[in-house]
C-alpha cells in the first residue's frame, strides 16, 4: 500500500529530518539510515520494555517507515529528489535572526538569575550552618549551667541535712546520754568526703569537660605533649649520637620510637585519669526515684555484673539502716598481677557507697572510688571504674 502524498499534511524536508537527512539525500542514503534508526526504534529492539516507552517507539517507528515509504516512491517515479521546500525571504530571515537574538539575550538574562539564586542559596545554607553550630553552642552551656544548677541544689540539700543532723544530734546528746547512739545512727543523712582528693586532676578536667571551650584545651593539651615528648626525646637520643653525624638515621628512629611510646603512656594515664574525674563527678549526691531497699538490689546486682580480669568485687563492709531509711557499702576489687602467694594488695579498686532515704519512693545516693595501684595499672584500673560506674547508672535509670 503507497503512502499518502506528503504536500496535503508535510513536506519532504521534514520526512528526510524525520529519517535524519538533509533534503535531497539519495536513495541509499534512505534505505542505508532507515535500516539504522529500524534497528533503534522497532519494538522487537527497543531496549526500554515499559508501556509508554513501547507505545512511543512503535509510534516512531511508523514515522519513520512512512517517511522511507513516501520518499522511495517519489524516487522511482522520478529517479530524482523530491525538490526542497521554498527557501526563505530575506526580511524573513531577518526577523528570524533578530527572534534568535532575542531568544539569546533572554538566555543570558535567566542564566544570571539563576547564578544569583544560587549564590543566594549559598550564602543560606550557610548561615543555616552558622545559626546550627550556634544552636549547638548554646544548648552545650545550657547542659553545663544545668549541670551547675543541679549540683548546687544537691550541695544546698546536702548542707541542709548535715546541718539538721548536727541539730538533731546535739539535741539528743543534751537530753539523754543514752541518746548519743541514736544521734549517730541519724547521722547518715551526711555526706562522707571522698577517699581521695585530687585537686589537679578535677581543675584540669573540669575545663576539659567544658562543652564551650573543652575542644580547644583538649587540642592545646595534645600539642603541648607533643611538643614536650620531641624535646625530650631529642635531648635523650641525640646527646648520645652526633646531631649531623652519620648515624644520624638512627638517632631519629630512636627518636621516633621514643615519641610513641611517650604517646601510648601518656595518652593513657590522660584517659585513665578522665575517667577517674568522671566517675567521680557522677557519684556526687543526687536523688533518684527508687526506694532504698530497691537501690540496694540495683547496686549490689551492678557489682556482681562488673567482674573483670578473673577477679570479682568483695563486700568488706555492708550495712542497711533500720526501717529501710538507707545503706552504707564498701566493697573492693582485687586484681593480681603477681604470682600466687606475692603480695598484690596494691592492685585494688575500692568502692564506696552511701544512700539514704529521703521519702518512700525517693533515695538520695553517692558513691566514689579509690584506686591504689601503680602507674602502669591505672588503664586497666580505670576500665574496672568506667564500667561499674556505667552499670551503676544503667541499673538504677531501668526504672526511669
């Protein structure tokens, strides 16, 4: 079946554009990229087998089949190509550059437009980014501040309860001598003082700890180690070998290997340290809203879920008031190194631990820990502390 004559709806330019030719191509030229844009857009080859897609190449497919339809026929009718389409005036190509001109200019105006939009939402994003860290700034000192309030609170109610037992005490010391015993046992309402102060330590940290500023002394500290351990170990090293000598390569591995384990050691007492301070700073006084005897149970299954290195805690010293009104525990862990029979009582981690009820349902705790060991015991030591303090808050926080 011949094609219809393509002058009622189109022209053979747009059948040769159709087939991707110029105007006046030859008859091979329409079979050779006919058969080229078949292997394409047939549906037995099209690549993209979803129904649009399909139905959209069938349909160029057909397009492109009428097109070689209409043009084979024309050349073996006439054995020549169908002739062009009318060329264009010259005003009419005027107004067609000056249109492409316009188009152009329109161009440049909305891609600059869009280059300030960008650039705008450049500089928002980045003042998002700004207002972000600012937000996080801020909510850093407001924990800080609520951290100070809290333990200001506590320290007033400490203070308060120290006080109303001293009272108490004196009072009942003045009516009745037999009363003294009495007095004491209302005194553990006090806090105790911890095993050990460590003044240092706790200024030092404190501000390590500081959400505002504690990056930037911990990166101060960090140079100032290095620093301190390459003058050390430069000293040491090279006033045994000759500084521009020949043996000067292994001076500086000496060197080198004298920096890292200065690193590892004192990397490692810095941390131990850490968490001594932290651990400490978590056991001060605080309320929580557990009965006594459950606060007890919650401790006491802490200790047992917290052995380490072979090694279990043992309660030296364990004692609840009467009528459930509190506790006071100490209980220490022991961790060997030396052989069996050798004395080891210098490796021990102590934990102490006072609770008192300040309602039915509300217990006011505080713990610390002592740790007597060497120097070269306090990682381990401080793993022995971090985990029980964790399990400690872990425990007692179930019921939050």
């Amino acid at each position: 079946m011949s094609a219809p004559d393509p002058r009622t709806h189109e022209d053979y330019d747009r059948l040769y554009y159709r087939l991707d030719l110029e105007p006046g191509a030859s008859a091979a030229e329409i079979k050779h990229n006919y058969r080229q844009l078949a292997q394409i857009f047939h549906p037995d080859k099209w690549r993209h087998p979803s129904p649009a897609s399909l139905h959209w190449a069938s349909e160029q497919f057909k397009k492109i089949k009428e097109a070689r339809e209409v043009l084979e026929d024309y050349w073996s009718a006439h054995h020549e190509a169908p002739a062009s389409r009318v060329t264009l005036g010259d005003a009419h190509l005027v107004r067609m550059r000056e249109q492409l001109r316009d188009l152009q200019l329109r161009r440049e105006r909305l891609q600059g437009e869009l280059d300030s939009l960008q650039s705008a939402k450049l500089r928002g994003l980045a003042e998002f980014a700004r207002m972000q860290t600012e937000r996080e700034r801020l909510i850093g000192e407001l924990v800080h501040l609520r951290e100070e309030a809290v333990r200001e609170r506590a320290s007033a109610a400490a203070r308060r309860d120290e006080e109303q037992a001293t009272r108490q005490a004196e009072a009942d010391t003045a009516a009745s001598p037999a009363a003294g015993n009495g007095g004491n046992g209302n005194n553990h309402g006090t806090s105790f003082a911890p095993l050990e102060r460590h003044p240092v330590r706790d200024f030092f940290f404190s501000r390590f700890d500081d959400p505002a500023r504690g990056w930037l002394m911990t990166l101060s500290g960090i140079a100032v180690m290095f620093i301190v351990l390459f003058v050390v170990a430069h000293k040491i090293v090279f006033s045994v070998f000759d500084v521009s000598g020949s043996w000067r390569w292994l001076g500086e591995i000496l060197q080198g290997l004298l920096i890292a384990a200065g690193v590892v050691l004192v990397g490692g007492y810095a941390w131990a340290q850490r968490t001594f301070y932290r651990a400490d700073r978590a056991g001060r006084e605080h309320g929580m809203p557990l009965p006594a005897h459950e606060t007890w149970q919650r401790v006491g299954a802490a200790l047992r879920g917290t052995g380490r290195h072979g090694a279990e805690w043992r309660i030296e010293t364990g004692k609840q008031l009467p009528g459930n009104a509190g506790f006071e525990l100490r209980a220490v862990l022991r961790y060997a190194m030396a052989r069996e029979g050798e004395d080891d009582a210098h490796q021990a981690v102590t934990f102490r631990c006072r609770a008192r009820a300040a309602s039915a349902g509300e217990t006011r705790i505080a713990w610390d820990f002592g740790v007597q060991a060497p120097t070269w015991w306090l990682l381990p030591a401080a793993k022995v502390v971090r985990d029980l303090r964790r399990r400690i808050e872990a425990d007692l926080a179930a019921r939050l």
